[in-house]
C-alpha cells in the first residue's frame, strides 16, 4: 500500500519560488509515488482577516498555480479546505487535548503576536491543531514542509500521539517532516535574511511577468563587497548565492562564486544574470497560470471532484474517531 502524503498552501495570494522549490516541484513526482492530497488552506488565511472578495479570488489563484506546476487532479487529491467539514469537527475535538501552555510555546505564535499586536486571535493560537487536523484526518504519514513549519509538524506528532495514548489505541500514525532530499529546504528571500514569503514582502511570485521579476531582483539587497580574498559571504549576499543554485546552471553559480573569492564580483552582473534565469524558468509555469484561471469551469470541475474525493477519506476517519473516543447513536 503506499503511504499517504498531504500538504496545504494557505490562500493568502500567490505561490513564490519559495513554495515551488520547497514543496511542489516535489509534489509533481510525489503524486505518482505515494497517495497525495494537496489542499488550499482557506480556513487558515482567515487568521488575517482577509476581504471576502479577496479570500475567493485567492483560492482561485493557488489552485491555478497548483495545477500549472503539474499537479494531476486525476492522480492525486486536490481540494479546498472549507470544503471538507470533517476537518473541523476534527479540530474541534483534537483541541479538547491540546493545552494553553504548549500553543503560547510555539515559535510561529510568538512571531505573529510580536508582529500583528492588534489581531491576536484565537485562531493563531490553535493555528498548530487545525493543520494537525488537516494532517491526520487522512491519516498522512509524511508531510513536505520547509523548516520553519518543523514545528509544527512536530506538535502534529504530538497530537497524533496523545490522542493514541489517552484513547489506548494505535489509530493515528504520527506524520514526518519530509523531502526528497531527504533535507528540508528553505528558499531565502531577496530583502537579505530569513525565508522568502508572502508577508515578508521578499517573493518572487510564480506569475510574476518579467518586468517585475527583473525590477524585484535588482532590488535585492548587497553590501559594497568582498574586501579579502575567499572571504565568507555575509547572509544577504550568500542568499542570493542560494537562489542562483535553484535557478541557474551549476556554472553559472560556480562563475559568480568564484568572482566572489576573487573580489572581482559585480553584483549588477548578478543580479541580471539571476533574473534572466528566474524569468527562463517560471515563464512556462505563468503561461499556464493565466490559462487555468480564465477556464472557470475547468476549476469547478477540479474543485468538485477533490472535495469528493477527500471527504472519502475524511469522513471515514471521523465516523473512526468519534467511535473511538465514545460519541455512539442510540
């Protein structure tokens, strides 16, 4: 039997270079190796409160870009999160057993409270058990993730696990972390530091045209360069360094490395270089962006078909859980 893979995108806008290189190139080759569910993460991007205009156009861009990216709603799962209920009820029970304490402790809770002082809502506090819910209601045993979803990933194992333990049974597998490589990977930003995301401001989206992928790299930030020779890169420059090994030809990354320890680098050459091998690569996938999201009935066929599918699942570990935990008809 193969084992079960899920991963969620939150529908907060578009998908970046950190989300195709991190996960769904991947997810392209995992879909016919394992038993895959891929879902937008509506529910989630409600912690920011999003217009309900923007919320279903931005469902309707992820899915786009899901598809474009080569996910195959013929082989693998693919739907919407809000479309499956059984996932809510399952977070309603899966937070009768998680603790105030434990969900204060986690890194991205502080972040969010530290960066967003007027809307520390609930839902970020218990952000860590609805992606357990969305992990565990199919019984996943991997989920890809980046590094800074480790987390988690490691309190969906939790989870999974207490619940074994308080109900004296072996139901739910606890789900890893999980690449290719064998490493999870985290795709840098241009703003010189951390992750490239959504809300950082420091992504190249994947339907971006060229004009404003080329104006985005060039703004990335430098240093006035190397001083000595062989010097080690500060993070903002080794950053862009990373983003070439993703996008660029080994040559092209071992050239500017060596221009580096030499100091003989052009940060201008760079930077064009990069953003010529960034548009090289994800023009095909916006080509195909702009197509999907102009078939509407294309996607509601997707749509209709992944929340079949998935709520199989679904409700079949719930109708399991309720049992087990004690809820019975008369």
């Amino acid at each position: 039997m193969k084992e079960t893979v899920l991963s969620g995108i939150r529908s907060t806008g578009n998908l970046h270079l950190g989300n195709y290189f991190g996960a769904i190139r991947n997810f392209v080759r995992m879909q016919h190796e394992y038993n895959c569910y891929f879902f937008v993460a509506d529910w989630h991007s409600l912690t920011t409160h999003p217009h309900p205009r923007d919320l279903h156009a931005n469902v309707k861009t992820v899915l786009s870009e899901y598809l474009a990216c080569g996910i195959d709603p013929e082989i693998a799962t693919l739907y919407v999160q809000s479309d499956i209920p059984e996932i809510a009820e399952l977070y309603l029970l899966m937070n009768m057993n998680a603790y105030i304490g434990e969900l204060e402790r986690t890194t991205t809770f502080k972040e969010k409270v530290r960066k967003q002082l007027d809307n520390v809502n609930a839902g970020l506090l218990t952000y860590p058990v609805l992606m357990a819910a969305d992990i565990i209601i199919h019984k996943a045993n991997k989920v890809p993730v980046g590094k800074d979803q480790e987390q988690n990933i490691e309190m969906a194992r939790r989870f999974a696990r207490r619940f074994n333990t308080i109900y004296e049974t072996e139901y739910f597998p606890e789900p890893e972390g999980f690449s290719f490589s064998g490493n999870l990977i985290k795709i840098p930003g241009l703003d010189g530091s951390g992750k490239m995301g959504k809300s950082e401001g420091n992504a190249i989206n994947l339907a971006d045209d060229a004009k404003k992928i080329h104006q985005k790299v060039m703004r990335a930030v430098t240093d006035a360069g190397p001083t000595e020779m062989n010097q080690t890169p500060p993070e903002a420059i080794e950053n862009l360094f990373k983003l070439m090994e993703v996008a660029s030809t080994p040559e092209t990354v071992i050239h500017f490395r060596e221009q580096y320890a030499k100091c003989r680098i052009r940060y201008g050459d760079l930077k064009k270089q990069l953003s010529a091998d960034i548009i090289r690569l994800t023009a095909p996938i916006r080509t195909r962006i702009l197509e999907i999201q102009a078939d509407d009935a294309y996607l509601a066929k997707v749509v209709k078909m992944g929340a079949e599918k998935a709520r199989i699942s679904a409700s079949a570990t719930l109708r399991d859980v309720r049992e087990i935990i004690g809820f019975r008809k008369f």
